[in-house]
C-alpha cells in the first residue's frame, strides 16, 4: 500500500525532496547497500536525479520492508512533515473511497 501511495507521489517527491538524509536511513535500516548508497551519493549535485534513482532502486528492492522503511526515514525528517502529512491524507481517502465502493447497492 505505500509502494503505491509514494508511486501517487512521484512527482512531488522528485521535485520537492533532497534524498541525502534518506539514504542514510535506508542504507542504515539494510534497505540499500553500500554500493547503492555510494551510487546515490555521487550524484548529490542532482537531488532531482539522485530522488529518482533511489526510487527506482526501492521499486527494484526485494526488500518487502523497503517503502516502510521509506516512510520512517521520511517522518524523520522534520521539513519532510508536509510529505507525511500528504501520505497520511491519501490515507484517509483511500478508506473513505474504499468504504464507498463497499456500501450495498453499489
């Protein structure tokens, strides 16, 4: 479920996030390597580039844990409240629709 609610986010996330202290988080949590945690890390001129490798890695991940892991390195960083703020509304309105779509007669 928030593999999908970060895919909604793509956009914003790319434009609007500096991935730096994120990838330490993940790369601390085992959700990257060290490769891929040097990998980003060169690219840190280009936090646009750098954001969209390091989806690009998590969708790729095996790790089952990855975007749960996205997610808390995320409300770790207090200047990322807006982002967990929106992923918790997408929350909310996804059951609202969910419930909806639920409801007898539909």
């Amino acid at each position: 479920m928030l593999k999908l609610k970060f895919q909604r986010l793509y956009r914003t996330l790319i434009t609007d996030v500096d991935p730096g202290n994120i990838i330490s988080s993940l790369y601390q949590d085992g959700v990257i390597t060290i490769d891929e945690t040097t990998a980003l890390q060169r690219i840190r001129e280009d936090p646009k580039q750098q954001c969209v490798e390091l989806l690009r890695k998590l969708n790729k991940s095996k790790n089952q844990q990855a975007f749960v892991k996205l997610y808390a390195a995320i409300r770790g960083e207090s200047e990322l409240q807006w982002l967990v703020d929106n992923v918790s509304r997408r929350e909310i309105v996804h059951l609202v629709q969910q419930q909806y779509s639920n409801e007898p007669g539909e």
